[in-house]
C-alpha cells in the first residue's frame, strides 16, 4: 500500500510507544538540512514559496529520472516547526525513487501513524504541509508533461 522505503518508517513508528515517537522525531528534524539542494544539482521542477499554512518558507526542488522517479530536495527558512522538518526528512527518505504515481496516491492516513493522533491534532495543517507541496510539484511536472505530449501532437 505504501512505497517500501516510507512502510518501513512507519513501521518503525508504529512499533514505538508515545516518547520515543516524540524523540525519533527531534531526531529526524535534526536530519531535515541533509535534505537539501546539494551544489550542482539540477531540478525538474522548484517551487519556493511561504504559504499561510507554514510559518517560514519553504521550498521544493524535484529531479525526476529516466524512469519517472522523483527525487526531492526540501529547503526550510529559520522558522519552520520541528514537526515539519521532521515530516520533511521522513518523506524525501520514504519517497525517494518513486513514480510520479506513487506520490500522486499516497493516501496520507500514514501521518498520524508516524506522529501519533495527538499531534495531528494539535499540528494538523503543519503534519501535512510537505506531503501537500511534494504531491503538487508532482502535479505540476505531470501537467507540464501531458502539455508537452499535447503540443506535440498538435504540431502534427
């Protein structure tokens, strides 16, 4: 139902009681700048905005490889939440290498199992904030590409 990569970190949540969810999380915030634009990189489609629901910018950077496999890079400004750096470095890892398609369907019913119901509660639109922004840069490369065939096809 879910890409492998991101089961197995839902797996590992699942599998922990409340604190150490709390703690895996600092720690995967912690990891969020690793998840960055590297110098050199080229992207496919990069979307840098703030937006209401977030409380600093934040900006998506996606490769999308000979296959269709999207490989994304998340910038966070200064006052981005713990919880959404945290949501940022579990979802450039567990979605790393998937189809457009994938992303496109992932359902998000995983989130509270990662951050616990709690959480999504109290930090519902932060939780979701990055899955949103990954799945509508998906979006825009797919309108992008259908637009492409289309013109080409016009051309004719």
């Amino acid at each position: 139902m879910y890409p492998p990569k991101l089961q197995a970190i839902i797996d590992l949540f699942e599998s922990l009681p409340e604190e150490e969810k709390r703690e895996n999380l600092i720690a995967y915030a912690e990891q969020a700048k690793k998840h960055g634009p590297k110098e050199g990189e080229k992207f496919d489609l990069e979307d840098v905005r703030k937006d209401e629901e977030c409380t600093d910018t934040v900006g998506v950077f996606m490769q999308v490889d000979a296959e269709r496999r999207v490989h994304f890079r998340i910038t966070l400004g200064p006052q981005v939440q713990t919880l959404t750096k945290a949501m940022t470095a579990i979802l450039c890892r567990g979605l790393d290498g998937c189809t457009l398609e994938e992303v496109l369907e992932l359902p998000a019913d995983f989130v509270p199992k990662i951050v616990g119901g709690q959480l999504v509660r109290i930090r519902s639109q932060t939780v979701y904030y990055i899955l949103t922004r990954m799945k509508s840069a998906c979006k825009a490369y797919a309108n992008r590409l259908r637009a492409a065939a289309g013109g080409m096809t016009n051309d004719k």
